[in-house]
C-alpha cells in the first residue's frame, strides 16, 4: 500500500469507527457488532504502525471512546478509567507475556472473565458509598449514584473499610433478567434492546431510579482504583480485599510467564462461557504486581501492564430442514429457516429470519442444506453462508400463492418484498386487530394475540370494528376468561373509544403511515371529513410527507371496505376527534424532526410528545424540509437519506440537552 492510499484509508477507518463508537458509547445502540469493530480497529492500529508520521493525536486508536450525557451530572474521575488493549489471537497474548517479561522479572498475571456490561467507578468515604459514575470518556463520566444504588449487590457502607476507596467495576445484566424484560417489552408492543449489555446501559442511565431497579442489574467489581489508609501490594490482594469487604468481585486464576498456561486459562473461560449467566465477551490478562505495573506504564488509551482477549463470534454448522412463510399485517411475506437446534451465547436456536428472496438468493440457499448460523449482538439469529447442498437440492423460491388464503402473491414494486394483496386473508387479518388494540394503536389493554386469535377461530370478529360488539357472555366462552377478565376487557374496549383521530389513524395500520405522519395529517386536516375528502397533492403538501406516503393515504380513503370500516367504528361510538396538542415553549418552532432506530432510554411517543411540547413537528421521513434527525439503534436508511441531504444528526442526549437548555441556562 502506497502513503498516499494509506492516508485514504486511514481517513476512512476513522470516520466510520467514530461513527460506530458514537452510536455504541453514546448512545447505548450499536451499529455494527463487536467483531467488526475490532477488525477495523486492528487494520487502523496496524496502519498506523507501518505508517508513524500518519498516527493522529485524536485518532480512535489514542483515545477511550464515549463522552459525558447532558441527562447527568458531570464528574471528573480522580483516576484515569482506562480501557484495554484488544488482541484475538493466541500469539497475541504470548507476545505481551513476552513483552511484560522482558521488564518485569518473574511476573505472575491474573486471567479473569470480560463481563460484557457498563463500566462504573463508586467511591465510598469512611465506608460509605457517596458516588458512583460512568465512565465516560475515561476523564468524565456522569453522576449515577442513584440508579446504582438500586443494584442490591453494590454495598451502600462497607464495615472496616479505609477512609477513601474508590472501585471499578462492570454493571451487567444476567440472562435471566434479559428474558425477563424481553417478555415485557414484547408483550408491551415495545422494541427490544439488542442485547443485554444495551439493556444495562439503557437502563442505568434512566432518569427513574424505579426504572433501573425494575431492571434487576447486577455489578462485578475488578479494580480498586485509588485507596487512601492503606497499602496492597498486589491485584490479587486488591480482589481478595473487595470480597471481604463485601463487594462481587470478578473470579480470577493466577499464573506464571507461561504463555501456554494462560492459554489454558483462557480456554477454560472460553468453555463455561455458555453456561454462565451473565454474558463475558473475552478474558483479561493482567499482570499481577501493583508495582510491576507502575514500571511498564501506559500509552495514552491504555495500560501496558494488561490485554483483553476477545472471543470471535460463536458460528455453528446446522441441517435447515424447512423454510416457513410467515405472513404480516400488510401482506409481506418472510421467509424463516427453522433448523436442528443450536447451542448459541448459552440459548437453545433453531429459527432465524431470511428477510427476503433477494437474501436467499445471493447465499443459495436450500432446504436441506448446511448452514453456518451465529447471533448477531449475541441475541439475533442469523444465517451466515450455506456450507453445502443436498445432491438434488433446488434453488428455494417465495411461493407464487399466499400460504394462508391462497391468493396469488407478487412483487412489491421495486421493492424486494413479495406480497399477497387480499385484504381478506385471514393472517392479515389477525395482524390487523392485534395492531389495532396494541399499544401504540387504541391501547386495548389485555386485548393480546392468543385472544385476538380465539375471537376469530370462534367467529365472535372478523374486523376490528366487531370488537365493539362483544359481550360477557361471548368472552365467558373463551379459555381463560371469568367474570372479572371480561369485564376489564369489556371496560379496556369501551375505554379505547375516546382515543383521539391521530391515534384511530395510527391503529388503521395505513401502510406507510405511523404515530408521527398519523398527527401531522391530523394537525393539517383537524377532522376526519377533511382527510376523507383529501387529494394525494393536498396531502404531499403537508411539511413531512412524501409523495409514496400521500398516496398511502389517499389510496386507503378511496377504498370502499376502508370507508365502512371507519363507519361501522363510528356506529360503534369510537370518537374519533382531534385537538391539536398546545406547545408549552416555542424552542423548536417551524423545526421538523424526525426519530429513527431505537432510542437508549426513550420510547417513541416520549420522544415525540418532548418534540411537540417544544413547538417542533415530528415527521416519518426524511427530506430537505427536515431540520433535525434523532437516530437511535438500527436507524437504518432514514439515516443514510439524512447524510446525504446534509442534514443534522444528533442523538437523544443532544435533543434532552437542547430541552433543557433555557431552563439550565
């Protein structure tokens, strides 16, 4: 490789890791997996070593990633909260042994589990805890004192302690607290974290202590970063010291210089790491003397004295034994591979979505084939690659015909969807009500998918609108029911019909049209009557639409079964009226913002009624119109549009900060 393309390189592999890092530290949602971050850390660091005179001061590779959130305090750390040198290879980890060898005599390390989590320093004065922050930056984090004092393994006041102590330790998430909240989430209608190491940092950084108490967190300790009062001569001392003193201390083993030990060691983590309940994503090397480390020192991003070894992404090699068609409230059909169940981050995998005929073709594959199967963030199913076909396998096609109701099925436009456009089929028609009474619809609390289902295997619905008409005695009839369920069903329903427009919109599920484009047809139009009688270039000319959303629109209103539909809702005493919501400042005033991805620690609505109280608009698509882009976790293509039009991008912090701004001013 030339300079000049090394220039080029490096150039590009910074950009794109402090996109990354940004997305992961900040704002809790991750863009890319580990792995890929740390192969494009590696070639960076690997540049800049055949190439010195291009090595940046502020290059990702001399700096901890992240910064302090404006939700928070600021605190300055007395002590440096480093971060670690990656290696991914055995030779790696014998050449630091080598390293430490050669200026240190007789060294012994520690080998210990990499807790996949949040990073925090607590800081107790005379025995009691009197703050606890992020890391940060390494130099500033954010005061938390109050969420960490929710997690019950964290000690409030330590007996026999010295007069200052300050620890280091990983706040994470167990996998059964994960499952737990999943559930939750899931049955809430709500989006899920990726992961449990998101959910602990989400969760942590809640302005509702109750929030993060609910989440049930859990801490490991593995550093004692300052102590005043007394003298430890060792790491190992350091977390024998902790754990008498009451703290949850990382397990560690020791060993000698012996390279071939320590690999021992590692793999030994590397075994359990399935039957863990917590998540690791690698193994610590540390040398051991306190000392000795002071002798090897540091760089400016990390210790000399430790690596971090990182496990690569777990891949099995499974049988896929069929290709199920899953078909959703709109019509698209998704192909999921069901295969031999695999052991996977310590869960039991046998499904795992292939998105469309495009993703099938481009990797052939095949029932019955060998596929090579990981989870994406640990938590995602995903099929890699075909490794190998049956003799007489065929190349897999999307069916020609809905596999529910039959209808013939065909090509979104030129999208890579295959869908079936009847409206009557009868899994459309199940989505349609569940999303119609789920929460971000009419909000039909207990009104679930397995009940939706027997109300329409017992014929009692077979259209939203035929939810108003249920009796006790029908729901009496139902698995599971007695008097006081269906009368809370009975009452959730006839709650439902004071919903506001923009909320009936929503739940309609018009393709294309959300709980944003939902009020802003509402603040344009103010009554139903109007956006009946609306033209698809009425409708486009609203700040915030497009031209495919105006037609969404336009098309459902002229569709008869879409009209008797909101009549018979009508009939049934659904309100269906709007007031425009009043601002309480004008600090966004004739701004348009649009939210993609998933925020940290804000659901949707939140993030949108914090917009719209602040006088500012919220859109569901990017243009040249839009003044500001909010991206979260998988933001996906609204991002992209916006990057290319120029248009801000900031995070969920910079709006809270922006919200905040007058009054902390």
């Amino acid at each position: 490789m030339t300079h000049d393309e090394a220039k080029l390189r490096i150039k590009d592999l910074t950009d794109e890791l402090l996109r990354m890092a940004h997305a992961y530290y900040d704002l809790d949602a991750p863009t890319a997996e580990d792995y890929e971050y740390d192969m494009k850390m590696q070639e960076l660091r690997d540049l800049e070593a055949a190439f010195p005179d291009l090595l940046e001061p502020d290059s990702p590779t001399q700096r901890v990633q992240g910064k302090a959130s404006g939700r928070f305090e600021k605190v300055a750390h007395t002590v440096q909260m480093a971060s670690l040198q990656d290696v991914f290879s055995f030779e790696e980890v014998a050449a630091f042994v080598e390293r430490v060898t050669k200026t240190v005599e007789n060294p012994t390390f520690t080998v210990e589990p990499k807790i996949d989590g949040l990073s925090v320093s607590l800081e107790y004065e005379n025995g009691v805890l009197t703050r606890g922050s992020t890391r940060g930056d390494g130099y500033t984090g954010e005061n938390v004192t109050a969420n960490l004092k929710t997690i019950r393994s964290i000690p409030l006041k330590l007996h026999n302690a010295p007069p200052i102590l300050e620890v280091r330790g990983e706040v994470y998430m167990p996998r059964a607290s994960f499952e737990r909240l999943s559930a939750q989430q899931e049955a809430a209608g709500e989006a899920l974290f990726r992961n449990p190491r998101n959910a602990a940092a989400g969760s942590l950084r809640q302005k509702d202590s109750a929030v993060t108490a609910a989440r049930r967190l859990d801490i490991f300790v593995f550093n004692v970063q300052r102590v005043e009062g007394e003298t430890l001569a060792a790491h190992s001392q350091t977390i024998d010291r902790l754990k008498a003193l009451g703290f949850p201390v990382i397990p560690y083993e020791k060993c000698p210089a012996d390279a071939e030990k320590i690999r021992a060691a590692i793999e030994k983590i590397g075994a359990m790491r399935g039957d863990l309940p917590y998540d690791i994503d690698g193994v610590v090397i540390k040398t051991d003397s306190l000392s000795a480390r002071e002798q090897l020192g540091a760089t400016a991003k990390y210790p000399k004295w430790a690596v971090a070894y990182k496990f690569p992404p777990e891949e099995k090699v499974t049988k896929l034994r069929s290709i199920e068609i899953q078909v959703g409230r709109t019509g698209v059909l998704t192909p999921v591979a069901v295969f031999d169940p695999i052991l996977l981050a310590g869960t039991s995998v046998s499904r795992a979505v292939l998105h469309n005929q495009q993703y099938i073709t481009e990797k052939d594959i095949r029932v019955g084939d060998m596929i090579r199967v990981r989870k994406a963030g640990d938590i995602i199913p995903e099929v890699l690659a075909s490794e190998s076909h049956e003799p007489d396998a065929l190349p897999y096609q999307i069916p020609s015909s809905c596999p529910v109701c039959g209808s013939e099925t065909a090509a979104d436009g030129d999208a890579a969807a295959v869908r079936c456009f009847n409206p009557a089929c009868p899994a459309q028609i199940f989505r349609t009500i569940v999303h119609f009474a789920s929460k971000s619809g009419m909000n039909i609390d207990g009104l679930g998918p397995a009940i939706v289902q027997q109300l329409l295997d017992e014929k009692r619905i077979a259209s939203p609108a035929d939810l108003y008409a249920l009796t006790k005695d029908q729901l009496l009839t139902l698995d599971g029911f007695k008097e006081k369920s269906a009368e809370n069903l009975l009452a959730a329903i006839e709650n439902s019909k004071s919903q506001p427009l923009d909320r009936v919109i929503a739940a309609l599920g018009i393709r294309n049209i959300g709980q944003s484009a939902a009020v802003l047809l509402c603040d344009h139009f103010g009554a139903l009557e109007a956006i009946r009688q609306a033209k698809s270039e009425d409708i486009a000319a609203i700040d915030g639409f497009g031209d495919i959303m105006a037609e969404s629109v336009a098309d459902a209103f002229s569709q008869p079964d879409f009209n008797a539909l909101i009549d018979a809702l009508l009939a049934h005493g659904v309100k269906m009226e709007y007031t425009a919501k009043k601002a309480e400042s004008a600090r966004f005033s004739g701004m348009t913002f649009v939210l993609t991805g998933t925020l940290p620690t804000m659901k949707r609505d939140a993030a949108k009624a914090l917009i719209e109280s602040n006088g500012g608009k919220v859109s569901g698509s990017v243009s040249k119109k839009t003044s500001v882009v909010v991206a979260g976790e998988d933001a996906g293509s609204k991002l992209t549009k916006a990057e290319s039009l120029g248009v801000e991008i900031i995070d969920e912090a910079e709006l809270l900060r922006r919200c905040n701004a007058e009054e902390s001013s």
